[in-house]
C-alpha cells in the first residue's frame, strides 16, 4: 500500500487531513469548456488510496447518488489514507441521459485511452493517469443497461485472494466471478496491479433505494476491511453472500410480448419455465425454459422482445435451498437509512 506522505492530484499537492475538490479539463464540446468534478478526502494518518467511481455510462445514475450519500457520512473524518470520489466519470453522456460519449463510443471499452485517440480515448487516458494510477483499489459503481435490472452484485476476480476478502465484505447479495474485457476500466487496472470491486445494481435511467443503500454500506464496509477505517465487533454473518463462477444470459427464442414467471432473486431449477413468450397479434405462446439450476440475477423489465434479445441472466448455483435463505436474509436486512446514518455518523476516537 501507498505511504501517502505526500499526494499530488493533477499538480496540486494535497495535505493531510484535507478535503477538497478539483476540476480535471476534459476536451471541450464546440466552444463549452466541459471538467470533471473529483472530491479528495485525505485522512491524517497514511493508509491505502481508493478511488470510488459512478456513471463511467452516462445513464447508470444509482452510482451517483451513492457517492452524494457518502459523502455526508461524517465517519470520513476518521479515515486513514486518501479517498477519491468521481460521482459522473463520463460527464458528457449524463448530459444526453445515454450509456456513451457523443463519438458513440462505450467509455468502458476505451482504456487505458491515448492523448490521439477519439474522445472516449483521451477521456480515458485523463481518468486513468490522473486517479486510477495514483490509487491502490477502485470501486466502480455500475447497473444494468437500458431496458434491464441487477439484483445487487460483487463483479471482481474471486481468484485473487485480497480482492476476494474485499468482496466479500460489501456484503452485496452475490459476488460473480467475472471474465475481464478488453478496454475495459478493471481489465487495464488489473494489468497495473490495481484490483477494482465493480458493484452492479438497479436499472439504468432509475434510483433504487435498497441498491443505493446497499452500495454505501458496502463502501464504508470495504474501508474498514482494507484498515481505512476502525472495524467494529459485529456477529458472525448467519447468510455470507452467494459465491458463483459462472452465469449466462438466457435470450429469446421468439419474438413476441414477454410474460415473466420468474423475478429478480428468484431461485430456478433447470428446465423450470420461467417466462411465456406470447405472439402480439395470434394466439401461440412459447416457454422460456431455465437451463440450469441457479439465481436470476438480471432481468429485461420491457416486456416487447425479439427473438435473440437477452431476457434473463442467472448464476449457477446448485443449493438452491441455501440461495433463497441467502437472498432471503438480504431482502429482510437491508438497514434502515436513518439508522445507517446514525451507525456511521458516530465520532470514532483512534
């Protein structure tokens, strides 16, 4: 981990004990001079540098109010290292309420970008050399694309045994073993040495509450794991989180009006049907049968599918008794926001 003694954000030394914000140039649109808004929480003690980053698409919107909610937590006034928060990463698609950047391109698919490239590109080279590099673990805030919903999910590299620990301690329904992809923001860090939690949860264009708190207890859950914040005594966890290492998107055999059996967290068994594909203007209706045993962790929420359309994403996972308490202890305690705020506004004398 980093000493932190001295931390020079995009030429600016910050002190310790600090907090501040900054505004990183992006390449302009036309003539509007466009920045990207960072805040720097710098602890009195040293300790690890994280950054926790939202909205790398510009129409994912729970990341975002996660990082608002941490903020306000005055238990950051504790912290040992340094914190770095970028509530919107791709500033320019949030402006359109799109997924992309004005040059169509995926911003999560750009990296580690070049200062000659396209707009994602040297988009991605400022975000990377400017704060991914300067840190030692990154937390991306995610959810589903247009049109689909996650249920609350760990993506990382389970293989990696610090990561793993790190995982396991947001405490989020399901950690996913997840296959890197090239250009991707976790791929390129990884290559760096820098492991990444990508946290997945809710749907595009929509705030989902038990997502967003599930996401700030789960940050402040990691920081106390990695000793940037005091742990404190809890009782051992009845109802860990579901561990799997392979997952498929199920897709459309028809064409039609989607009629789902089967809801988000649901366990299935194979070849149990979990939605009808019905015909808009006749009469014929198709099964959509579960090819394994498992839990649905992602969903379409637009019932108008074509044939092919990815419709449900399950993880495997053969206990299924085992997964519906898992899922179940999830969805009976996820805290009361009041009472999350008063746990972890609490002065900590270290």
């Amino acid at each position: 981990m980093l000493s932190n003694s001295k931390f020079i954000l995009y030429g600016q030394e910050i002190p310790r004990g600090v907090s501040l914000s900054i505004n990183l140039e992006l390449p302009k649109l036309y003539n509007t001079p466009t920045k990207l808004p960072i805040h720097v929480i710098r602890g009195r003690k040293n300790g690890p540098t994280i950054f926790i980053s939202a909205a790398i698409h510009g129409d994912e919107l729970n990341g975002i109010e996660i990082i608002r909610r941490l903020r306000k937590l005055a238990i950051l006034k504790n912290i040992r290292g340094t914190i770095i928060l970028v509530p919107i990463v791709n500033i320019y698609g949030i402006m359109t309420l799109s997924r992309y950047l004005p040059d169509r391109r995926d911003l999560n698919r750009s990296f580690p970008g070049s200062t000659h490239g396209s707009l994602a590109s040297r988009v991605a080279k400022i975000f990377f050399d400017e704060i991914v590099r300067k840190c030692d673990l990154g937390i991306d805030l995610h959810t589903a694309s247009i049109h689909k919903s996650n249920l609350p999910q760990i993506r990382t590299n389970i293989n990696n045994e610090y990561i793993f620990n790190l995982a396991k301690a947001f405490q989020a329904p399901v950690i996913l073993h997840s296959e890197l992809r090239d250009g991707s923001l976790r791929a390129v860090a990884q290559d760096e040495g820098i492991p990444i939690l990508l946290y997945e949860a809710g749907e595009a264009l929509r705030f989902d509450e038990k997502c967003i708190r599930i996401g700030v207890n789960g940050i402040i859950n990691v920081l106390r794991e990695s000793g940037m914040l005091t742990k404190v005594m809890k009782k051992a966890e009845k109802n860990p989180p579901i561990v799997t290492k392979n997952s498929q998107w199920i897709r459309s055999i028809e064409s039609g009006m989607l009629r789902t059996i089967k809801a988000l967290g649901d366990t299935v068994r194979q070849d149990e049907i979990i939605a009808f594909i019905d015909e808009a203007l006749g009469d014929s209706s198709f099964e959509l049968r579960a090819p394994f045993d498992g839990v649905i962790i992602g969903k379409s929420e637009i019932p108008l599918v074509q044939e092919g359309d990815a419709v449900f994403h399950i993880a495997k996972f053969r206990n299924l008794e085992v997964a519906e308490d898992r899922i179940e202890y999830f969805n009976e305690n996820t805290i009361e926001l009041s009472e999350f705020f008063e746990l972890n506004n609490e002065e900590i004398i270290e």
